[in-house]
C-alpha cells in the first residue's frame, strides 16, 4: 500500500472529505519508510507539490509509520504537518488536564 500525505485546506472545515484539496502518495509501502533519507526525500518531493501545485496550508501524514518525519517535513516545506496519532494523543492528555475525559 503506497502511503500518502493529505492536503486540508482550513477555509473549508465542513467534512473532513470536503475539506481535503488533494492527496498524493509517496510510491512507498510501508517497510520502505525504514530507508530514512529517501522517505523524507519523496515526502518532501510531494510535500512541496502539495503546497506549490495545490496550494496547501496544511499537510496531514497518512501513515503513523511517518510520525518522525513530521518535524523535518514541517522545516522543510514552512507550512504546519500534521500526523494523526500524535494529535489524537495530544488531544486525549489535554481533554485529561482539563477534566473532560
């Protein structure tokens, strides 16, 4: 399964589905994610596409198998890079902290 790297554009926030502008694989499965420089070159390869071709002001990572690259993507494109389980984590200690959970 080639893994893929959202676009979601926030002046559309209705759906999820009709807020995402585009979405590109990186060609890679996702054993090849272990080959580390040549993962951040395509994720950055389609990255810059996302935001150049398709006007991205966000990238949302498709894989949790791309968790550390999120920090290098994010330098390197300039636009925020979001990866799912982190901020589903992230979401779930503040919603402790604040005593909704």
């Amino acid at each position: 399964m080639n893994q893929t790297l959202y676009v979601i554009n926030p002046n559309s926030i209705q759906a999820v589905t009709d807020g995402i502008d585009a979405a590109l694989a990186i060609n890679m499965g996702v054993l090849e994610l272990s080959d580390k420089p040549k993962t951040l070159k395509s994720m950055i390869e389609v990255g810059k596409t996302l935001h150049d071709t398709h006007g991205a002001d966000v990238l949302v990572m498709g894989c949790a198998g791309m968790a550390s690259f999120r920090d290098p993507l994010q330098q390197a494109i300039g636009i925020p890079v979001v990866e799912p389980t982190q901020a589903a984590a992230s979401m779930a200690i503040g919603r402790i902290r604040l005593g909704w959970a």
